[in-house]
C-alpha cells in the first residue's frame, strides 16, 4: 500500500513501540507530527500505478528520506547508512519498529525525484516555508554563509597568471603590436606544473623550510 490506512499505527503484539523508546521532545519528531504525511501520500500517489510491477516503498518513506537529505546535508549514499543506524530518522519517516536493513538503495532516491519533478520538488519547498509559520513571510532573511564554498580567485593563484598572460597576447594580436615574447611555452609548462603539482615525485621540488 501506498497511502497508510490512518494517521496512527498499531503496536506490534510481539514487540516493543518504537516510539515508546524513544524522547518524543527530539526535534526531529516534533517536526514529524507536523508534517502532513496524509496530504503528501495523497499528492504523490498518482505518480503510482497500484498492481504493476514491484510493490514500490511507501512514499512517507522516500519523502521524508528527502526531507532528512536537506535537514542533516547529507549524500544519497551516506542518508540510507545513517537511516539505518539512527531510530529516529527511522521514527520520521514512519517506522514502528527498529529495522536493520537499508531503507532502500541510494539510487531510487534519484528516481523519485526525477518521478516527482520540479512541481514535486516545489511543493516540497512550499512545506518546509509553511512549517515556519509568520517567521517565513519576514521581509528581510538573514542568511550565514560563513562556511559555504565560494568562488574566489586569489591573486596567487597560477590560473590567474595564465589568463592574463593569454588576454595580452589576445590584445596584442587584435591591435597589431608586435611583441618580443609571447611565454606560450612557459604557459605550457606552469600548466602541467600546476596538475601535477601534489605528485609524490614533486615533493622534492618543495621549497624547505626556511629556504625560499
């Protein structure tokens, strides 16, 4: 089945609740019961057919497989091996009882993304700015970039030596100006001095310390 049959569960009569072990303050799941898992089913199923093929994963599974993919900023790969180590990411998504097993294999995570689509996808996002109430509808959003990677050349950097050195001799031969040298070979060579410049073989041309 796709879509659960309730929004609660039913404990298993020979085992323990999952939920009964777990502290039901963690924010993962608060966030949980926030969530409209019932709406999400319903929204989602008709990119299903019921009685062809592989009975497919539940689809509060894969949702919140993703959901937990942007919370904890983590790979496809290194999602499903955590899920399967940690009962509250297991909780989320709408376990009952701990499993031991992967929750399925990496890939289907890019197959249900390219089944959803962008509209999927946006209804996605348009939840995660619902769950934030007025504070989402604020004018003004403060952003902490401190540690995002950020497209930067710095003045030492070979690559930088190398377009300059090619944008002069563009401008050179687009105005007619003879030169006495081009450094073509020298940008050749600093070219595969900077690919191959962390080779072991290389670490001999290092500069010593104290040495310039």
């Amino acid at each position: 089945m796709l879509i659960a049959s309730s929004t609660g569960h039913q404990t298993n009569l020979f085992g323990t609740d999952l939920l009964q072990q777990l502290d039901p303050s963690d924010p993962l799941l608060r966030l949980a019961s926030a969530i409209p898992w019932r709406e999400l089913d319903q929204a989602f199923a008709k990119h299903y057919c019921q009685g062809i093929g592989r009975p497919a994963k539940p689809i509060r599974l894969r949702v919140g497989l993703l959901i937990l993919k942007q919370l904890e900023n983590l790979s496809d790969e290194a999602l499903v091996l955590q899920f399967k180590r940690n009962p509250y990411y297991q909780a989320f998504c709408g376990f009952t009882e701990f499993s031991c097993q992967l929750p399925c294999d990496s890939s289907e995570l890019v197959h249900f993304r390219k089944r959803i689509g962008a509209e999927g996808v946006d209804r996605l996002v348009q939840l995660s700015v619902q769950l934030h109430g007025q504070t989402a509808l604020e004018d003004t959003v403060n952003i902490d970039t401190t540690v995002q990677e950020k497209n930067i050349t710095y003045p030492t950097d070979g690559k930088l030596a190398i377009k300059i050195t090619n944008r002069l001799n563009k401008l050179a031969k687009a105005y007619g100006i003879q030169q006495r040298r081009t450094y073509q070979k020298e940008v050749k060579d600093l070219r595969l001095k900077l690919r191959h410049f962390r080779h072991v073989s290389r670490s001999a041309a290092a500069p010593r310390p104290g040495k310039p």
